[in-house]
C-alpha cells in the first residue's frame, strides 16, 4: 500500500482580498522580514483563472513552482507557461504577473526582497483578453 502523500506541501491559507488579485488566491506566510532576513516568503495558491495585477518589485523576486501549471508574463513579452519544479528569477522593477492557467491550479513559493519598507509596487489588474492571449 502506498503512502504517498497527496497533500500541498503547505496550508492553503487565507483568501487575498486585497484588490491585487483576480479569481481565488490564497497566501501562507512563511516567513516574515525581520531583523535577518530583509524578504518575505509565502506560499500563494491560485485557483485555475487566478492572477496577480500587473506589479514590479524595487529588489526583485523569485518564484519557486510547488504544484499545478500557470504562467508567467513580462509586459511587452509573450507569456510563459510554468509547472511545478520550474524556478522563476524576477529581476527588480520589471512590470509583470502571475498566476494559474485557464485549466489547472497553481502553488508557488515567493521570495520577496524588500528595499525599505517595499516589497511590491501593485498596477491595474491584467485584463480578460490579456489573460485569454496568455493561454493560447
């Protein structure tokens, strides 16, 4: 009999309400900033047809896929599909988003650097037709 565990690797979490999301997402901190460490890290569930708004970090990011297929899109650049195991590098102050396809969930781990007191600067929410283009 197997033992294998089904389970996310982490809890789902609460729901973002925050306005900086469309769709179910979901965010477990991790860790906090502190005294050590000058980011945070979270694990952010998005529910098939969740995503970020379009954002940029001042000190960049770096995305860690746990589960599922989503995408991930520069501004001006054709969006890529990622899966679990791929490892994002966002460099700072590129314009961008994230989040699960049309069709699947999606589980990543953010590492989020801090410059100051920001780690994220939030824009307008991608549209219906720039998420629909991204899961052609």
């Amino acid at each position: 009999m197997s033992t294998e565990s089904t389970s996310s690797l982490f809890a789902k979490g609460e729901k973002l309400t925050n306005g900086y999301f469309t769709g179910d997402a979901y965010l477990q901190l991790l860790l906090a900033k502190d005294k050590n460490n000058d980011f945070v890290i979270g694990s952010v569930t998005f529910e098939s047809g969740a995503r970020t708004n379009w954002h940029t970090h001042p000190k960049g990011q770096v995305l860690i896929v746990t589960e599922g297929a989503g995408l991930y899109q520069e501004k001006g650049k054709v969006a890529k599909s990622i899966k679990k195991g791929d490892v994002i590098n966002i460099p700072e102050n590129v314009e961008h988003w994230h989040g699960a396809s049309a069709t699947s969930k999606m589980v990543h781990i953010a590492i989020t650097n801090y410059e100051g007191e920001v780690n994220a600067v939030w824009l307008n929410p991608v549209t219906d037709m720039e998420y629909s283009e991204a899961n052609k």
